[in-house]
C-alpha cells in the first residue's frame, strides 16, 4: 500500500513530466542555449539513423522477397492506367488482369524475339568488324603520336579489363542483388507474378486491411499519405514509360538509318535504362555511340551522339511537356545523387526503385506536415515537393 507521503510526492512519471523538479547544474547554465538545441538535435538524428540502418539490414536479409515485391509494385503502376480504364469500362475484374498479363508478357516475348533475332543475324558481322576495329586502334597507339610499345598496351588493356571486372562485380553484388542462382531469378519472377496478380484482385482489400495495423487515430493521416504516394508512382512510372519509349523508338531508329549495327538491341537496352532517370539514359546512350564509333568509324560516332542528344532534348523539351502537360519537372541533382546513393546501397535494384521511392517519401511527408487529410488540400501542389510527379492542368480558352 501507498502512504501519504507516496501521495504528496506523486508518482515518477509525474515526477518526469515536472519541469520544475529538474535539477539544473552550474555546468548546464553555461552550456549556450545554440549547443544544447544542436545536441538535442544530433540525438535524435542518431536514433533516425539507428532506426534507418536497422530497416537496411532487415531489407537486405529479406532480399528475395524485397524485390520482387518492389518489381510488383513498379509494375503494377505501370499498369495501372490501363487496367482502372478497363474496370471503370465494366470489365469483369478477371478479364482485366488476364488481359494485363497477356498484354504484359506479349511486349516482353516480343522484345525478346526481336533482340535474339537481330543478335543471330548480325553477331558474326559484329564480332570481326570488333576485332578488325582494335587492331585498328592498337596500331594507331604505336605509330601515333603516343608512340607506345606492344607491351604497354598490354599492360594498360590488362589494367583496364581489371578495373571493369571489379566494378561490374561491385554492381552486380550489390547490398541487394537480385540473385546468385538461376534458381533465386526464377522464384523471384514467379514471386513477382504473384505478388502482381494479387495486386490486381484485391489490392483495395489488402490496403484497408493494411490500415488497421495502425492506431484508430492515425488511420486517416496513414490512408491520405499512402494513396497520395501511389498516385505521384502511378504517374512517375507512366511518365518514364512514355521517356522510355521516345528514347528507345528515336535512338534506335537513328542508329538503324546511320546503318549502325544491333539497333534493335540498342533501342531496347535504351528503353529499359531509361527506367533509371537521366543516369540510364546517359548510359545506354554512350553505348550506342560507343557500337557506332567501333563498327562505323568516327564521323558515325559523331551523328550516333548528335541524334542521342537531339532525342533526348526532343523529349525532355517538346514532346513530355506536350504530351503530359509539363508533368515530372525533377532536378537532375536531385536525380543523379538518389540514383547513385540507391545503386551503393542496393546495387542496380537501388538504382532502379530509388527515384520511385523517394517521391513517394517525398510526398508522404509533405501530405504528413501539411496535415492534408484534415484540410483537404493536394500536397503535390506545394512548392516544398522535389518532385512534381502529377500532370499539370492545362489552362483552356473560354
């Protein structure tokens, strides 16, 4: 039992929350006031750290579900569009996920045929004019104005195959590689599937049960967060898929009419690297010009990069700000330094889904911040977004 006195004092929670019963020493009255607001904002940026670094780790345990649950959801946006117009057209649900499927694996197959046919028709052609292109240059590095020896060559080629084994190594073993067997690539595929066609069906279902894990009280802020963030990838994935398909259509167009080699190949290597923003375009790119410069000679090059560049300024420029109404304005800064700290992470998965990631946090947070759930306004129409990820509306004539 609890005398009186236990009563007087009150309890040690009380006690706590009592700022008159803290004892302030000589030592904290002349610590300035600037230092103990720093301090009490390093403690508690190391316990977000902590919390972050422990979320990383159990990511990269769970790696083989991770992904491809995060391959579901990329494309599951990406469908999107398409399956909500069949819904909204009074498709039964069943018809408009086999249709989305088929569709899906329609294009895939066909891109695959494509690449492998062009690959066995124009490999061999390929190969020697390769061969015949580095013994080329090798003699132009002994007789050219370098003047190198056969041995220093070799020394630098040998020097040179090192360093890209070691990265692609690196970039291949990722924090978050996809697998190192057949066998993980193929549970992860049909995961992926899975996890896709469950989407598709209840997705709404798994949401709202999703939503009762949180407090009664946070329900609403939880639901107007999320949905805000689906809809900023919704329109994230459909605006890359739209770059993705002007890059891939124009660059390997142009590589075909300049008569530059695997231009099937090339276009469809441009079109999935242009699902990493700005750095995978930029890649692919140097790889077309890279091909031409080896197989046709420098003045190729030359027009192979005039026509990369010129696609690429066509689309960012003309035909996005055309077509989506100037949607997806992101900062290249922005871009590169999310892109290059989600590949040391997570390798090319990181690479892949941290743009997407991070303007969904980025709209969550501003959605939190502005309170938007209760006041009812768009968070993406603040200017504190990095990410304008939403078509904006086009003023008409009256």
């Amino acid at each position: 039992m609890s005398g009186p006195d236990d009563t007087s004092r009150g309890s040690f929670f009380s006690a706590l929350r009592d700022r008159t019963r803290i004892v302030s020493g000589e030592m904290s009255e002349q610590v300035p006031r600037g230092l103990r607001v720093t301090a009490e904002y390093a403690w508690r940026f190391l316990l977000i750290a902590a919390a972050a670094g422990v979320l990383i780790w159990l990511i990269i345990q769970l790696k083989l579900l991770v992904i491809p649950m995060m391959v579901a959801i990329l494309v599951t946006a990406l469908l999107w569009p398409f399956f909500s117009w069949m819904i909204r057209h009074r498709f039964p649900r069943w018809i408009a996920i086999v249709l989305a499927l088929l569709g899906t694996f329609a294009v895939v197959a066909g891109l695959v045929w494509l690449v492998t046919w062009q690959i066995s028709r124009e490999w061999p052609s390929v190969q020697a004019r390769t061969v015949e292109a580095i013994a080329e240059f090798r003699e132009y590095l002994i007789r050219g104005p370098l003047h190198l020896t056969a041995n220093q060559i070799d020394d630098l080629l040998s020097q040179a195959g090192s360093f890209l084994q070691q990265q692609a190594e690196l970039l291949w073993s990722g924090a978050l590689a996809i697998g190192t067997t057949l066998g993980h690539v193929i549970t992860g595929a049909l995961l992926a599937v899975f996890i896709l066609i469950t989407l598709l069906a209840d997705g709404a279902g798994i949401w709202r049960w999703t939503t009762k894990l949180f407090p009664q009280r946070t329900r609403a802020a939880v639901d107007g967060a999320a949905k805000a963030g689906w809809v900023t990838v919704i329109n994230y994935a459909r605006t890359q898929l739209l770059v993705a398909t002007i890059d891939a259509i124009g660059i390997g167009l142009g590589a075909a009419l300049l008569g530059v080699p695997l231009a099937i190949p090339i276009g469809v290597l441009v079109f999935l690297g242009a699902f990493i923003p700005f750095v995978g375009a930029v890649v692919t790119g140097a790889l077309a010009v890279f091909l031409a410069l080896v197989y046709s000679g420098p003045w190729i090059a030359l027009w192979m990069l005039v026509v990369v560049l010129g696609v690429q300024q066509l689309e960012g420029h003309v035909l996005q700000p055309l077509l989506m109404g100037s949607a997806v304005k992101v900062h290249p800064l922005a871009v590169v330094l999310v892109v290059a700290g989600g590949a040391m992470i997570a390798g090319i998965p990181g690479a892949l889904f941290a743009v997407p990631l991070a303007a969904f946090v980025n709209v969550v947070a501003v959605y939190l911040s502005e309170r938007a759930w209760e006041t009812g306004a768009d968070p993406r129409a603040t200017a504190d977004l990095i990410w304008t990820t939403v078509p904006r509306a086009r003023r008409t004539r009256a």
